[in-house]
C-alpha cells in the first residue's frame, strides 16, 4: 500500500462570527473541480464548488458552512485558497486614463497578497431597527446559504424581499417576540413588503453597512505613467 502524505492544518479565526475554524489545504483534485467550475462561468456551479471545499477542509467539527455570514465564507476560502496554491495572485486591470483624446487601454499587472486583505466595517451596526413606537425587527448578516438561494429569483424585488426576510431573527412587538425561523418564509416576505418607504429604509441601512472584502491597489500604467488607486470589492476580484 503507497504511503499517504500528511497535510499541514492551520487555524483562522472569522472576522463576525469570531469562529474559530482548523483547515486543511485543499488538493490537486479539488482545486482541478473548483478551475472546472469557474470555467463554466455558471454561478450555481461555482457556489456549489467553493461550498464543497470548505466543507471537505474543514477540520473543526459541527461547522455549518450554510449558516456563516457570507462576508465569514470569503474570507476563510481566500485564506484557504493562499494556504493551498499560494498567497500571491496576479491581478490584471485596464488603464482607462484619457491620453490625447484616447483611452491608453494598456493592460497593468499587479501581485496582491491574500492574506493582506481584510474585512472593511467589521464593527458590528446595531443589529435592532426600531420601526415604529412599538414595533422593531433584529437582523442579522445574511448567511451563505442566501446566495444559493439567490439564484432562484430573477426578479430585482422578489430577490430583495426575500433577503431581507432572511435577515430578520425575529419581531417584537412590544409584548411578544416573533421568531421568524417559526413561521413560512412568505409571512415575513409579506411582512417586508408591507413597510412604508421611511421603515424600509432603516432597514436598508443596515445592510448598505454591511462588512466586504476590500483593498486598494496602488498601481502605475508603464504606457501612459498615470497612477491608479484601484478600489476593490468582494471574492470575485481577487479569485482564483
């Protein structure tokens, strides 16, 4: 029987959750599954990739990858993916600079280090938005289990409502506390859709608040010499 190699483990602590998770690097097998997948350009595809990594390298037991905020799910698959393939990631941008009434175009290269970018707003926003006299809602980060979610819904609206309606833990009334993990999904949707427009915008505060990847890119086209400081948002643009 052909000897089997032992794999280094490390230890990340999520920037809202605060869980602690050990990992373990992920193989030339799954990392040939997760290229497949981003490949197919298909987002169902790759959520369903990146989901099953983190669950096969997970170490720590009993972690819901479904029930993270999404925010917790990208920054542990970008420290899984530095640990696996390497911390350094070439990223490539256009330069868009106006050089004699034409755009340079030139294509800049930069190395970005994974494990430098960080959660931006991870204070917590208070969570408790009070609606009226007596009523308010609790809301949490939406988890990742939203996004698979997402792709049931081609409607902008339907899409919102439905997010927002997963985002509340529960109402109070001033007397009572509603859970809504109790109660069909379509109650609290209907719920949302009947806020005023001044309700549903306290709301919406809370989640433009939300925490995101981000990091800025300083960078300068050799072409034209035009300096860029680049904002960058999100999993996507530094995946892979």
């Amino acid at each position: 029987m052909l000897p089997k190699l032992d794999a280094p483990t490390y230890r990340l602590q999520l920037p809202l959750s605060k869980t602690t998770i050990e990992f373990r690097p992920f193989v030339v097998k799954e990392q040939r599954n997760l290229l497949m997948a981003v490949e197919s350009q298909e987002s169902e595809t790759i959520q369903k990739s990146v989901r099953d990594i983190l669950n096969n390298c997970t170490i720590t037991p009993n972690v819901d990858i479904e029930s993270l905020p999404i925010v917790d799910v990208e920054y542990y698959f970008m420290n899984l993916r530095a640990r696996s393939v390497g911390e350094i990631v070439e990223t490539r941008y256009r330069c868009n600079n106006v050089v004699e009434g034409k755009k340079c175009n030139n294509i800049m290269e930069k190395d970005v280090n994974l494990l430098e970018i960080q959660v931006e707003n991870k204070d917590l926003v208070d969570p408790i938005v009070q609606l009226t006299d007596t009523i308010s809602v609790k809301l949490k980060y939406p988890d990742f289990s939203y996004i698979k979610d997402s792709l049931k819904f081609d409607d902008v609206n339907e899409l919102t409502f439905n997010m927002i309606a997963k985002s509340i833990e529960y109402i109070y009334d001033g007397e009572q506390y509603y859970y809504t993990k109790e109660v069909p999904i379509q109650e609290t949707v209907e719920f949302v859709e009947q806020l005023s427009q001044a309700q549903f915008e306290k709301i919406e505060a809370f989640f433009s608040a939300l925490p995101k990847l981000r990091k800025v890119i300083d960078i300068d086209c050799r072409k034209c010499g035009f300096h860029h400081e680049i904002d960058v948002e999100g999993l996507e643009s530094f995946f892979i």
